[in-house]
C-alpha cells in the first residue's frame, strides 16, 4: 500500500508538535522514521492511527483521501499500529487480544473461540511468528507480546504497518526475530513504517530513512549511502560526537568499598551475593550484564535504598550499613536511577522543584521549615541553561518533559554538588542520541572532577565507550573488574554466564 | 535465582494461621457447644407444612456425642494443618472447619427445641436475592471498570420507588419496573459524574449512597407517613413449580419461592455466561482492563462504561425492590440496613465473577437468616448480637479470603483518550 501524508500540522497548546509534514511510503517498503524524543514522531503515528485529528493537512492511501475519526478507520483503511506499549489486555488469551473488537460468534452472541484460536494459529504459522494462541498474554515474555500485537494488526489485514520503538523492549536476539518477520511482511508487498532513534537499527532494517526534527521533516536519506554520523548531525541539527572523548583516569583513594555483599529479596532469596568491589576516586567503574541479573538490588544497597542482608558497604570511610537513604545522599552521594519516571522525578511537580528534591530541607532551599521559591527558580534556572534543559519554563511539570530533557533533570540535580560517589544506572536509557551525547560527556566531566563512578547499564556500547574498569554481574555475582579495554565479545560471553579465566586467557585483570 | 524455593514456607505459614483458626473454633466447640447445651436432644424438622410426597423423618440428635463428633473432625484438620499441610485444598478445608462449626451451633441452639431445615435453607436463599443481585451490579460495573460503592443508595431508591409504583398501580410487576427505574436513575448520576466527567468513583459512589439515604427518608417521613396507601404496595407471591416443589427439602427450598429469587438465579447464570463467554462480555472486560487497548481496536469505552452501569442499576434496582415487593411489604426508613456493603463485600469473595458473588450471596443469606431462625428458638444469646451475624461474619470472611483477590486492572480509573 502507498500512503502519502500531505501538510500533516498539529498544534497542541503552546507547541507545533507536526509542521506541515510530508511523507511518501511506497508499496513494500520499510520507511524509517527517525527522531529525537519529542520530535512529533509519535504524533505524527497517533494521527495516522486515527487517535488524533490533524489541524490541517491530508492522508491518502493508493490515491485515494483518508477521513479518520478514530482508529476503527485506520483498521478498516488497512493501517496497523504496534505501540511501544503494547495494547494488550494482559488476563485476556493471545487469541481473545488478536480478535477483539473483530469476534466471530455464534448463536447468543457466544464467541467462537475454536474458530479464532485455530485462525491465530495459522496466522501465526504463515507469517513466521509462532506464538501459542491459547496463552495468557500476561505468562508470555515482552518478546512475544510484541509478536502477539503484531499479529493482532496482520489479523486486521493491514497492508501498513507502524512499530513504535519496537527494539526498545527487545534483546539483541528477539530484534533479529522481528527484523525477519518485517522483511516477511514488506515481501508481500506490504509497507511499514519503523520507528527508532536508534541508528544502528535504521541502517539495518530501512529502506529510506526519513528524520524529523522539532515536527518537520528535516531531511530523507537513503540508508546505504548514509553513514550513521550525518543521520544523527541530520537528526540533532548540530554536528554529534557519537564517540566519546575520554583522557585516561587518573585513579586517587578507594572511594566505594564493598566486601562481601549480600542482598535478599523479599521472600529472603538472595539477589546479590558475595560481591567485593573498590571503585577509586576519579574513575568510571561500569558494572555490565542482562538486566535482572542482581544489578538493580546492588545499587540500591550501595545507595542505602535496600537493607544489606550480610557484609559492608562504604563510601569514602562512612558506613552505609544502618545510615538512612537521607543521611547516605546528604553525605556525598548522588543516585541517577534506572528508572526516571518512578524513582527518579516526580511527573506532578514542576521542573524547579524537583531539581531539589535531594536538598528539599537544606539552606537556601528552606528556611525554618519554609520552601524558598525564590532561591529554587533562581537554582532551577540556572541548571536549565547549565545543563541544556529544553523546557518551556521552570514552573513546568517535569512528566510533560521528554525522555531525554526529563533524564536531563535527574542528571543536573544529581551532578550539580560536590559529591564523592556517583551511582548512574542505566543513565541513558530511552533517551535520544543528543542526550546521549550530553550525558556521557557529562559522566566523564564528573570523573576528572575526581568522583567515584559507579554506571550500571545494560547498553553493552555505552559500558565499553565509559569503563575505566568493566564488571560483569551474573546471577547476582559479581566478576572483575577488568581493565580496559576489554573485548566486547569477552564482555557479552561474561554476560551470559562464560567463566573468565576462560573468556580472557588469564586470571582476572585490574583488580590485585 | 532460587527464588521459588521460599514460596512454600509462605505456604506453610498462612496454613498455619488456618490451624490457629481451627483450633479457636475448636475451643468454642468443646468449651460451649459441648458443655452449655439446654437439653440432650436437637431436633432438626425436614419436613415443610405444605404438601409433600412424602414425609422424611424428623432428624433427632444426641446434643454431646454430635458435638464431640464434630469437634474430633475439626481436630484432625488443625492436626494436619499444623503438620503436612493440605497444599491448593488449604481454603475450601477452612470452609469444610467453618461448615462443621455451623453444624455444632446449630445442633447446640436446637437443644430441646425444633430448628426447620427448610425454613432456613428457604430463608437463606430468599435473603441471598438482593445480596447478589447487588453483588451482580458491582461485577458488571466493575468488570467494565467503573467502582459502584452506591449499591446500598440503589437499594433504597429501588426500595422505596417500587413501593410507591406498586401501591399506586396495585400491581407488583408495575412496581418492579419502577424500582428498576430508580436504580438507573441512580447509576445514570454515577455514570455521568465518573465516566463524562472524570469524577472519583469513590467519593461518588458515598454521595449517592447518602443522597439516596436522605431523600428517601425525607419523602418516607414526610409523605408516606401522611399517605399509608402510598406505601401499601402489591407483592408478589410465592410461586410454587408443580411438582418439583414437592420432592421433600429440595422442593420447598428451591421450587417454592418468589419470582424475584427465580429471577435472581436466571440473572446470575445469564450475566456469567454474558460476561465470559459472549462477544458483549469479552469487550465489557477489555475495557475494564486496558481501555486503551479496546479504544485503539475500535471499542467505545466511554460507552461501553455507560451500559455496563446503568445496566449494573437494574440489578440493583431489582435487588431494591426485594424489599417492598417481596420481604416485607412496606418501605420504612433505611431498610436496607446495609445489605448494599454486604453485596459489594459478596462481589469481592466471589472475586468479580456472578457465580462466585452468588456463592458469597448465600453464605451472607445464611448468617442473616440464622440470626432470625435463632430468635425463634430463644437461644441464650442476645438478639441484638445475634443480628450482628452477617456483619461478623462478612469480616470474617472478606479478611480470611481476600488475599490474593485482583480487580480489573483498569477498575476505578476514569478512561480519557490523550
């Protein structure tokens, strides 16, 4: 199906999120659509989905102009939609999700669950996405879910289909899965359009890459011509470091020293065990591994988050065993958590009160139990030009931000003191490759300040471009660190559990 | 990680605690059934007065060797509690200890009297009627993720209206209608202030309930009290299903009833076979869900939100009505006395399923027709503390089985598209 959207302008208050969009996808063709956070891809997705109304312009598909009230019109125009999150009822079957809205039934209104199981199944079958159509979605992992929605729209026929993000939920493996099963799709002449700010993933999979930036269509490229460089320069509108500039460490005293670590979950099985590690002042120590791995429960030990079950925890002499998550922060250290919008920011307040939330109580923020609104937007604002906020002011909440400006708020809040430890996890994640960009040259100013850095990610690129030293974390075990540079592919068999003396050939580096 | 491996011991535990529950029920049994008892022998009636095939004998019990009978069993439960266990039966044996409890009252308030079987079997099912019609209210509206806490306001409303309908039109049909009527009437205001306008659903539902209250009490006082013939209506009588009707106990327990209870057994199968099998159901549940995802497959949510309450206000409508219609034949002020909690309490044991809140319906039936049975036979307990049985035991039983009870994802959470 060709799709043409013509003059496509949404407004929502106070922003132009589309600016006269125009965007050709050709019959059997995967069209990338590339673009920061907040660049209107996602608008752009939802109007064509039927889930917004444009202001002004056109959609035609095959020629032919497109009315879409909602999204019952999209289906019936043949447009498919994935979501980054998924829109799958999670008590329901894979069959009882795909059919919805579109049931057979019988007499009574009694669904026919025989006949959509045995059509899921050879749905399935056919388009080379095996799921088992009788499964509770909720038991499925996130990999097949994204299989179960994609389905869902191939059930529908659509001849469209759009992928919101799609990799942001995958492991390197299942994106290969789902890389096969576009191809199979784009090969009956089907279209697609593939959304990412990903530009590994662009130069895999598209066919034409268009960029949008601040809701225009800033340029389209041809992904065999183009190197990943000039789509991100395209992309950010400014030249990109996409590798970070980085002078060897210059290591001081031990900063973090943990011996003998030991974290339970709430049932009192152990999530982190037997773990020792020194990370010195001025050095980036990255703690690398497949997430679940034990990763998240280290770090909030570390932070005084999570009670320690057994061992001891310092941070430049203090114990943090039996000292509060206040008095740990207070005294030094700042916590970048891995997720923003839980842990890190409070979505309801503005962007200059939770640029306090660490130092809520504390001089000149408070005064006899007062907040000093005065002294919070100067500090805020300050920060903002500081560390390149893009926020239309102070007093905006921090949840109507975009990924990567929200991340921006949690970094100026955590960096912007002296401290001696930095716990960053996953400090990137979600976040487009200018923010990116940002926040490593960040991480590292911060090291030649002379802190400590603890990164946990599980970007295994963004441990190898930051590492000092590199650990890998395996069921809840930790090895290394190792010095870098250190083979990526080491890195990845550690991950996955490989013995080091094997992987390196030697006995652990780094660490005496 | 070996996560899995301390699950047992949770297990284990909260198998534990049933035993102590055990054990207590156990103290009661042997230290006041078996040692108070006012006479040697309980009679147990199984026979009703009206026609029958044939007469069953009269059950007569030794009141000492029966308790002791039963206590010994629940002895063996608390020892296997405590010991091995009786892993996924673990529930239904506290049940099988609760049952047997029961059984070990009632021998011991029989003592030198006669207890009816029928009458209570009977009775139980009769005052289930609006408890489970209220319970079906709470699925529907619930299940499309609408939080109905006004059951109780629908009840009175339903209550009073169909009074009023039924003494004006002299027909009890015409007042089922009018009942039906105000039940909407009520969830129409809910359906508008939480699902058009955003409204929360809790404080809602507790505006309603006391704006029904109040508005009821006002016109009870300050018209039907002036006008008896307002408040004198029509109610239906007791059908009796040839035949089947006389099989002894069964008959007059299932086959010799009101229409409305017949009524409430047919809502209960419809709305469960609706609600699980359906296309209607599969979507109702989808919204309640994830609206969302029903909204990007072409489902009106807001719509579909708005029948499934109004459609919830003429269960509890109808459940309303039970009152004038059926139970007693006159509306007076707040009397309903709370039987709307009691539905929303029967919704949440029978865990968002119409089988399963009919289930929870009859066990608060049950405990509310025994305290009047009991009143009949002047049992040495306080009437006033006898009348607090369905409430004890609602505690009892919403605090035992709750625990891993799970709404519809999406209940109690206005649905705006962005």
């Amino acid at each position: 199906m060709r799709l043409e959207l013509k003059g496509i302008t949404k407004r929502f208050p106070g922003v132009v999120a589309n600016d006269r969009v125009d965007l050709v996808v050709e019959s059997g063709e995967v069209h990338g659509l590339l673009g920061e956070n907040g660049a209107g891809k996602s608008t752009l997705m939802n109007i064509l989905y039927g889930l917004y109304g444009a202001d002004e312009g056109e959609i035609l598909v095959d020629g032919q102009r497109l009315e879409l009230e909602d999204p019952g019109d999209a289906i019936d125009a043949g447009i498919g939609m994935v979501h980054q999150h998924f829109m799958l009822v999670p008590v329901f079957t894979v069959a009882e999700n795909i059919v919805l809205g579109v049931e057979h039934t019988q007499r009574l209104g009694k669904l026919d669950r025989e006949r959509a199981s045995a059509e899921v199944a050879a749905l399935a079958e056919r388009s080379g996405l095996p799921v088992d159509p009788d499964a509770k979605v909720e038991d499925l992992p996130v990999g097949i879910q994204q299989r179960v929605e994609i389905l869902k729209a191939l059930y529908r026929d659509a001849r469209l289909l759009i992928l919101d993000e799609p990799t942001a939920v995958l492991t390197p493996q299942e994106a290969d899965d789902l890389f096969e099963a576009i191809r199979a799709f784009t090969d009956e002449g089907r279209s697609v359009i593939f959304i990412s700010h990903k530009l590994r993933e662009h130069r895999a999979i598209a066919d034409r890459i268009s960029v949008l930036r601040r809701g225009r269509i800033v340029g389209t490229a041809d992904p065999r011509t183009t190197s990943e460089q000039e789509l991100a320069n395209l992309m950010v509108g400014r030249p990109v470091e996409l590798s970070v500039q980085r002078p060897p460490a210059t290591p001081g005293p031990a900063v973090l020293q943990v011996r003998g670590l030991r974290v339970e979950d709430a049932l009192g099985a152990p999530v982190v065990e037997d773990v020792d590690l020194t990370i010195n002042a001025a050095e980036i120590v990255a703690v690398a591994g497949v997430e679940g791995n034990g990763q998240t429960p280290l770090v909030r030990a570390v932070t005084g988050l999570q009670a320690i079950a057994d061992g001891e925890v310092t941070i430049a002499g203090r114990p943090v065993n039996g000292a509060t998550r206040k008095e740990v922060l207070r005294d030094g250290t700042g916590h970048v958590p891995e997720d923003r919008s839980s842990d890190g920011l409070v979505a309801d307040f503005s962007v200059a009160e939770n640029l306090i939330l660490n130092l809520w109580d504390a001089e000149p923020f408070a005064r006899k139990g007062t907040l000093q609104f005065a002294a919070i937007n100067d500090h805020a604002r300050e920060l903002v030009s500081a560390y390149d906020i893009r926020t239309p002011s102070v007093a905006t909440t921090a949840g109507s931000l975009s990924g990567g400006n929200q991340q921006k708020v949690v970094v100026a809040r955590e960096f912007d003191r002296p401290i001696d430890l930095l716990v960053a996890s996953q400090p990137t994640r979600g976040v487009d490759v200018g923010s990116i960009e940002y926040i490593h040259t960040q991480l590292v100013a911060k090291r030649d300040e002379g802190t400590a850095v603890l990164l946990v990610s599980s970007e295994l690129d963004e441990v190898l471009a930051l590492a000092d030293r590199v650990a890998v974390m395996f069921h809840g075990r930790l090895v290394g660190p190792f010095d870098t540079p250190i083979s990526k592919e080491a890195v990845g068999r550690m991950m996955a559990g490989a013995d080091p003396e094997e992987v390196l050939g030697t006995a652990p580096g780094g660490q005496p | 990680m070996s996560q899995t491996v301390t699950a047992p011991a949770a297990q284990r535990r909260r198998e534990r605690r049933f035993g102590v529950f055990s054990l207590l029920v156990l103290a009661v049994m042997l230290g006041v059934f078996a040692t108070s008892a006012r006479g040697e022998q309980a009679t147990f009636v199984l026979n009703d007065a009206r026609g029958q095939l044939f007469e069953l004998p009269n059950l007569v019990v030794d009141v000492v060797p029966a308790v002791l009978v039963l206590s010994a069993i629940v002895a063996v439960i608390a020892y296997r509690q405590f010991t091995t266990g009786f892993g996924s039966k673990a529930v239904l044996l506290v049940g099988v200890v609760a049952l047997l409890f029961v059984l070990a009252f009632l021998t011991w308030a029989a003592a030198e009297g006669q207890l009816s079987v029928v009458g209570l079997l009977r009775g139980s099912l009769a005052r289930a009627t609006p408890i489970a019609l209220g319970a079906l209210a709470g699925v529907v509206c619930e299940r499309a993720g609408v939080i109905n806490i006004a059951i109780e306001g629908q009840f009175l409303a339903g209550a009073f209206t169909a009074a009023v309908v039924s003494s004006l039109a002299s027909d009890p049909w015409i007042g089922l209608f009018g009942g039906i009527g105000a039940g909407v009437l009520v969830a129409f205001m809910l359906a508008g202030l939480t699902i058009q306008f955003k409204a929360d659903q809790i404080v809602v539902g507790v505006v309603l309930i006391v704006f029904a209250t109040g508005v009821t009490s006002f016109l009870n006082t300050q018209v039907l009290s002036g006008n008896p013939q307002l408040n004198s209506p029509t109610r239906f009588t007791a059908i009796a299903v040839p035949v089947l009707s006389e099989i002894p106990l069964i008959g007059p327990v299932f086959f010799r009833q009101s229409v409305m209870v017949f009524g409430m057994l047919i809502a209960v199968a419809t709305l469960h076979y609706a609600l699980f099998q359906t296309r209607w159901g599969l979507r109702l549940r989808s919204v309640g869900e994830h609206p969302k995802a029903a909204d990007t497959v072409g489902i009106n949510v807001l719509a579909t939100r708005y029948k499934a309450v109004l459609l919830g206000g003429v269960f509890a409508g109808i459940g309303g009505a039970w009152w004038t219609l059926d139970a007693v034949g006159q509306f007076s002020r707040e009397m309903t006395g709370g039987r709307g909690f009691i539905a929303l309490a029967a919704m949440l044991v029978g865990r968002y399923s119409p089988v399963g809140a009919f289930g929870a319906a009859l066990i608060f039936g049950f405990a509310d027709q025994i305290a009047t049975s009991l009143q009949l036979l002047r049992v040495p307990v306080p009437s006033d503390l006898l009348l607090t049985a369905p409430f004890l035991v609602t505690i009892l039983v919403v605090a035992g089985l709750m625990g891993r009870l799970r709404p519809p994802a999406a209940n109690g959470k206005p649905y705006t598209k962005e």
